[in-house]
C-alpha cells in the first residue's frame, strides 16, 4: 500500500467538528415521547448505514504513531471505487487526560456530512463512555447533535440519545495523520532492533513527539546511507511507503518498501 499522502494531496478542504449529551426518562411509559429529529436526520443515517455497509471501500491505513509518554494516534480512509473518501477514522488514547476512543466522520463529494465520536472520558468526576453523534449542512456547518452516555462501552446501544447542544467535531487531527504532517511527519529518528528485525523510525522532530516504527525488509541505497550517517541524519524528511501486515495472533505491524531522502 501507497502511503496515505497520495491519495490525499487533492483530498479537500474541510471544516472542524465535534459533539455532546443528555438523558431524560419519564416513569409514565404513556407520556413517553417520540425522540425528536431533524428534518434530514433520516436520510443522513441511511447514507451513514450504506458506507458501513460497502464490503468493496479500498481502505488506506496511516501509520500508526506513539510518543514517549504512551498516547498513540492512528487513522484509516475509507475509498470508493472512484477513489473517493466516504468515510475517515481516527483513533487515540491520550495518557494525559486518560481520554481514548474513535472519531468517525462520514463525507460525500468532499465535505463532512455526519460525525461520530465514541469515546471514554476520563476527565469527569465519574467517568463515563460517550457516543456523540453530529449532523452537517451543505456548507459543513453543525445544524444538529446528539449523544448518549453509559458507565460500560457495551451498552451504549441501549441508552436512549438525546438532544445535546451543538459541537463540532475537529477533522483537522485526523487528516495531519493520514497527510503525514506538523505533528505526524516523518523525519528520521533512528533506527531500533529487536534482536532479529531492524525498525526505521519516523516521526516529529522533537523528543516528546509522536513517532512510528517500520520494520526493514531489505538494505537499500537510502537505508544505507541513514545507517551510516545516523547522528547527523536525524530529522531528515524522509517520504516513505509501506504495507500494514496482520500477522497470526491479528497484531498488526508495518513493513517499509521504499524511503527517499528529501532534504
């Protein structure tokens, strides 16, 4: 697989996002009410339903990154067959905050149209899962949102949503991950061994950055000259390309095919 940059160099210019919560119940089940809706809310999770639902989406992973204090950061692009982006996710866990979770944001013809976030926030008094959910107009302005909340993941599913006051759901972290840039370049850090595979390290070039490690298939030109050089390398901007392999017990791992030095 292409490194992500090289489906994304035309990808587009989008708007940021977010979302939020609220429950109600009623003890009278008579005077319970139909959860309200906005007109194209429908219409929206139909089309949300038909990209979940696209066995054939070519699907482009970013490299998966790590820092020094144990967050990782990670996204995949969702492409149809004309090499559209219909759907994106970005996946973290800050050591921080305590925070982790998946960012999901569904576009058509280059704009955001819904976004969803099911995430753990660790930053509550009494910490809780959140599914948050927001609805786009044609000029990727929030017109709507909803969230549901639960002390276990599993079942939010059955909590009722309700209507939340408007967030927007931030794209912009997630497309410097899959673009490989600011914080997620890929400058050479350095090489590491685990006693049998040699690692070619990429990432920002400061030392509480995010970084990613691949694994190195074979000695070329470019490798070489990293190796022999390695001090004096280090923060070269490197564009690389990789394949993501699952192996036996499903634990994924980057292999690197190629790397060019670019300054």
């Amino acid at each position: 697989m292409k490194t992500p940059i090289i489906y994304f160099a035309l990808l587009f210019s989008l708007l940021f996002a977010g979302c939020n919560s609220g429950n109600e119940k009623n003890d009278n089940p008579e005077e319970v009410k139909a959860q309200p809706k906005f007109p194209n809310e429908d219409q929206l999770e139909e089309k949300m339903a038909a990209i979940e639902n696209n066995k054939d989406l070519l699907v482009v992973n970013s490299l998966n990154y790590n820092n020094n204090a144990g967050s990782t950061a990670g996204a995949i692009a969702y492409l149809d067959k004309e090499k559209n982006t219909v759907k994106m996710d970005e996946m973290f866990s800050d050591v921080t905050t305590g925070n982790y979770g998946t960012y999901t944001f569904y576009i058509e013809n280059g704009k955001k149209i819904v976004s969803k976030e099911v995430y753990f926030d660790n930053e509550l008094k009494v910490p809780i899962f959140v599914e948050r959910i927001s609805f786009y107009d044609k000029h990727q302005k929030v017109i709507y949102t909803k969230e549901r909340t639960a002390a276990y993941e599993e079942d939010l599913p059955k909590m009722q949503f309700q209507i939340a006051k408007l967030k927007d759901c931030s794209l912009d972290r997630t497309m410097r991950i899959l673009n490989q840039e600011k914080d997620f370049e890929t400058t050479f850090q350095g090489f590491a061994s685990d006693g049998s595979t040699k690692f070619l390290l990429v990432g920002e070039n400061t030392p509480d950055g995010f970084a990613s490690s691949l694994a190195v298939q074979r000695l070329d030109k470019e490798i070489e000259k990293l190796s022999n050089n390695e001090k004096a390398m280090i923060g070269k901007k490197l564009e690389i390309q990789y394949d993501v392999m699952v192996d036996e017990q499903g634990l994924a791992f980057q292999i690197l095919q190629s790397v060019k030095i670019l300054n």
